[in-house]
C-alpha cells in the first residue's frame, strides 16, 4: 500500500479546480464548487456587481499530452 489518499483523477481534478481558481482570483472573481456534480459543473466563477453573472464550468484535464508533429 502506496499510503496516497488521492487517486490519479482525484490529483488531476484538484490541480484543475486550483489553477481555475487562481485565474479567477487573478482577475478579481471567486470561485464556488458543489458538493455533488449531478450536471456537468465542476467549478463555478462568480461576479459581483447588480446582475452577479455565474459562469459554471465542467473541467478536464489530461496527464498524457502527445505532441504533434514531434
């Protein structure tokens, strides 16, 4: 027993949400997520102002990326 806790997609699913997290911080928004995804949404960016836009989001990453050409 390896003794990790997160398997392969659990890590590539919290480095998504952080880095999506960051950009969103970086550029003044927050960030929500639910607890169950039961529609596709993974992440959501949240405005402020009068209207409080939501952009909801669903994530995908990859550990493998093959290079074209290369």
């Amino acid at each position: 027993m390896s003794g990790k806790l997160l398997t392969g997609n659990d890590r590539k699913e919290a480095l998504s949400r952080a880095y999506v997290a960051a950009v969103a911080a970086g550029a003044g928004y927050v960030t929500a997520h639910q607890d169950f995804d039961r529609d596709g949404v993974d992440i959501q960016i949240r405005a402020g102002g009068a209207m409080r836009p939501t952009l909801d989001i669903q994530l995908k990453a990859t550990a493998n990326l093959a290079m074209e050409g290369g």
